[in-house]
C-alpha cells in the first residue's frame, strides 16, 4: 500500500487546514450585521410572489421579467419561516457553495494552490458577500455556472457518461435561474469548437447534450414571450417602468464590472485605485505566463470572463441587460485567472494575499457601515443604500386605525411596507397563502385587511393624493417619504408633501434610516 511521506502528510492537512479556514471565514463574513437590514424592494418581490398557489406564484414571475428557478426554490424554503433570518439562508448557502465549488474549479483547472487563492478571493469578496446577505438569485446564478463549468470540463477530459448528465442537468437549472445564462451556453460553444480539432471526436455527445438541454428549457420557452409583452407594456407607462434604469452597456461597463468583482461597490477612490492596480496585472500574468503552456484553459476562462459581457452589450441593442449584478456568474473565472498568475510569484506569493485582505477590509468596513462612496448612476445602477423598512412599516403597522391610508413616494418602500403588514405577520405559510389567494381573485376577506392593503399605493403626483382621500373619505394619512437615492426625493415626492402640508394637518413625524413617516390628520371643515 502506498504511503505518504511525513512531509506530504503535513502538507496535505495544511491545505485542509487552509481550506476549512477559508470557508469558515468566509462563512463569517457572511453572517455578521446578517439581520441588521430590512428587506428592500427586490427582496419583497421575490416574497410578494410566492404567496398564494405555486402554479400562480410561478406565473408572478413575470412581472419580474426573470425565469422561474429561484421562485421555486423561495415557495418552498419559505415553510421554514418567513422571516429574514430564514429566507436569506438560502442565498446564504448557494454563496457558500461557491466558494467550495470554485475552490474544486481551480483545482481540476491548475492545482490544488489555484483552488486555494481562488477559494480566498470569493470567500473575501465584497460583491459576492453583498448577494450572499440579500433574498435575491445571484449566489445561485455563481453556484450554477460554477457546476455547468465545472461538469464541462469533466465531460472533455473524460467522456464520462454520468458526467454528460450532471453537465446537461446544472446548465439546464442554469437557464431556468437567469436569461443571461444563455450567453454562458453560447460561450461554451464557442469553446467547443474553438478546440474542435482536439475535441471533434465528442461531437455527437456535444450536440446530444445541447437538444438535452433544449427539451428541458421547452417548457418555459412559451413563458417568455408573455414576459417581453409585459416588459413592452411597462415600457410605455413611466409610472410602471421597472428597467428603465439598466444601463446599454460599453466597454467602460466592462472595466466597471471588473473593478467590482476586486473590491466591490463600496470601495472608495484610493481603495478602488490600489486594487486596480494588484488584480489586472496579476490577472495580465494569468493569461500571459498561461498562455502556452496551459492554453486550452486560459482560453475557457477568457471566453467565461468576457463572452457574456459582450454578448450582453449586443444585446443591449434590443433590450437593455447590462446589469453588473448579473456578471456574478463570470466572477469565478476572474478569480481563477488572478489565482493562476499569483501561484508563478511562488515564495512571494504572500505579499499580495496581504495586499488583497487590506483592500477587502477597506470595503467591507464601509459595507457593513452602509456607506457607498461612489453615485448610483454608472457605478452602482439600480444598487441603494439599506433603508429601515422594518422599524418604519412596523411603526405604522402598530399605530394603524381603521379609515386611515398608508401613502408611499417611492416604490422602494412600498413592497417592504406590503410584507411586514401580510407576511411577516402571519403565524401560518398557509394562511398567508390562502389570505393571498383570496386577494388574487377579490373574494371577500376581512374589511380592514382589504382597506389598508388598497390603501396602500405609490403616490408620485398630489393629483392621485387629492383624487384617493376623496374617493375614500380618509381621516388620516401616513405618508412614508423616501426615495431610491435617500435625501434625493424626485420633484413629485416633494409635491405630494407639500400638497399634504398645504392641506392636512400634520400630527406627527418620526426619523428612519432613509425614509421620513409622517402622519396627516384630515382638518375639520
């Protein structure tokens, strides 16, 4: 039997050892301030819904322009419980996931010393630890083209049978998890016959796999045509419009994407600056020193990084898609690539690994005090600051009387203020889910329940505030004052103000993080 040298065996449990500390801090960064924010807007979507009969929770889908995977996955992990703590785990461990599984990427790539640095820049990342801490789909979106990736170049190197399965498998949940994922099916076409010459002989197999692939996806391809009538519709009502806000996407884009995978969106100037310059030259060294000797490789990971962006800016000529968020699913191969220039700088190697914790505890310390230095608009679209929509909807929740309206400026705030009023409050998932039943189809259910869930609307002109509390003889108003950008209230939110200030008398106002709830009492005429 073979045995392992004194000097293998202290090698083999310090890499472990390094590994599960990895993973262990990773876990950490994960969880720490974990609860210390509300649900935001994207959040309580995803919430909103899943309420109600799964076939009509799948069909909500469509109103978030997005395929149905993780939906699927929220209809359930939801029977665990429906607050933060619970929901968020499951974002939580897809995240973890990611890191196990790019640290096996790496190493079946290079080595096991690839596998460890790349382990070290996602379990340390700010923009992964950011999607791990929200209800929203992108750790699952890394998760998933981490494995399609990963059984890809198992299936090449080996033409295992049960390889072929797991690679068709992941990549088709990946498609059922993000649209973008299509660019990442089209890069790895690219990359099959961009080699064909060495893996011509698997042709069969390679085509098998993509009408495998096709077939599974067939069911919500007739989905997606209801969801680009919808998005047309939205187009054209301002007051509906959810993707005016993505950006069409350049080559500054990109530099911008990839200034995000090294320190993230909370970086300031001097941070930002010293990590450019530390992650592009030694991801410059990755591909360069690679590129002979390991060029099949190199080239995967290139086409992994790039393809879908440029695809996306192309795209982007249709429809606007170039959300940085949705480039998590590239990130890893920007790790591995950094990871593979680092390992050639051997007995220097350390020098940079320090290098990289001062620049992550820099953003992160700025993460975790909710401080974004740069502005929304090309650094960060559609990415805002965390607002207390907890303390600020259950302060009204506990002070609501019948006859009173609950007005919100701002979208943001209003999905929010939706969940901590009918989710978060019920004891039962199914009697939330037959409550949002009874609500899809206007049955009848309680009259205070009805009221403050219509009373509650997005006021973004004092017309439809003068026009609702004639309709409905209101006494009192709650106007929950805030914007996307806080301290930045658009022209019409200052007019539904200054409307009720005019008009009502104002009675009471309480301070928030990033919202202002003022309560409006009708004067005696």
């Amino acid at each position: 039997m073979f045995k392992q040298s004194p000097l293998q065996l202290n090698s083999f449990w310090i890499r472990k050892f390094l590994f599960c500390s990895i993973l262990i801090t990773g876990i950490i960064l994960r969880l720490y301030k974990w609860n210390s924010y509300s649900f935001w807007y994207d959040e309580a979507g995803w919430l909103l819904i899943c309420q109600g009969a799964l076939l009509t929770s799948l069909k909500g889908t469509i109103v978030l322009f997005k395929p149905p995977l993780f939906n699927f996955l929220i209809y359930f992990w939801a029977y665990i419980g429906q607050n933060e703590f619970n929901l968020r785990l499951l974002s939580f461990i897809f995240g973890i996931l990611s890191i196990i599984l790019i640290y096996k990427v790496g190493k079946l790539l290079f080595d096991e010393k690839v596998g460890l640095i790349s382990a070290f820049l996602i379990s340390f990342s700010p923009f992964h630890i950011y999607y791990s801490q929200e209800l929203t789909q992108y750790t699952l979106m890394t998760f998933l083209a981490l494995c399609s990736v990963y059984y890809l170049i198992c299936s090449l190197k080996g033409n295992n049978v049960y390889s072929w399965v797991k690679f068709i498998f992941f990549t088709s949940l990946s498609l059922y998890s993000s649209y973008v994922f299509f660019f990442l099916i089209i890069m790895e076409n690219l990359f099959f016959f961009f080699l064909y010459a060495r893996y011509g002989k698997f042709i069969r197999r390679w085509l098998l796999s993509q009408l495998a692939i096709l077939l599974l996806y067939s069911p919500w391809l007739m989905m997606i045509s209801a969801q680009f009538s919808f998005l047309s519709f939205l187009s054209v009502d301002s007051q509906l419009a959810v993707v005016g806000w993505v950006p069409e996407g350049s080559l500054a884009h990109i530099f911008q994407t990839l200034r995000l995978f090294n320190v993230g969106y909370n970086a300031d100037f001097i941070v930002q600056f010293f990590a450019c310059l530390l992650f592009f030259p030694l991801l410059l060294a990755g591909i360069i020193i690679n590129i002979n000797k390991e060029k099949e490789k190199i080239w995967l990971l290139i086409l992994w990084l790039f393809i879908p962006m440029i695809l996306s800016i192309l795209f982007s000529k249709i429809i606007h898609t170039f959300t940085y968020r949705n480039f998590i699913l590239a990130m890893p191969a920007y790790y591995i690539l950094i990871a593979s220039g680092m390992v050639k700088f051997k007995r220097y190697i350390y020098a940079p690994i320090l290098f990289f914790m001062l620049l992550y505890a820099c953003s992160l310390l700025n993460y975790y005090r909710n401080v974004f230095p740069y502005p929304e608009n090309f650094y960060r679209p559609g990415v805002h600051a965390k607002i207390d929509n907890r303390t600020a909807s259950k302060y009204i929740i506990s002070n609501l009387k019948e006859g009173d309206a609950v007005i919100n400026t701002c979208r943001n705030t209003i999905l929010p203020y939706v969940y901590y009023r009918f989710v978060s409050s019920y004891n039962s998932i199914n009697e939330l889910r037959e409550f949002s039943n009874n609500l899809l189809v206007n049955a009848p259910i309680e009259e205070n329940k009805m009221l403050d869930f219509l009373a509650s609307f997005l006021a973004s002109r004092e017309e439809e505030v003068r026009e609702f509390t004639k309709i409905h003889n209101n006494k009192r108003i709650w106007l929950v004052f805030s914007a996307w950008e806080p301290q930045e209230p658009s022209i019409g939110e200052s007019e539904v103000k200054k409307w009720l200030d005019n008009h009502w008398e104002a009675i009471d106002h309480k301070k928030f993080s990033g919202i202002d709830v003022y309560l409006y009492e009708k004067p005696i005429s």
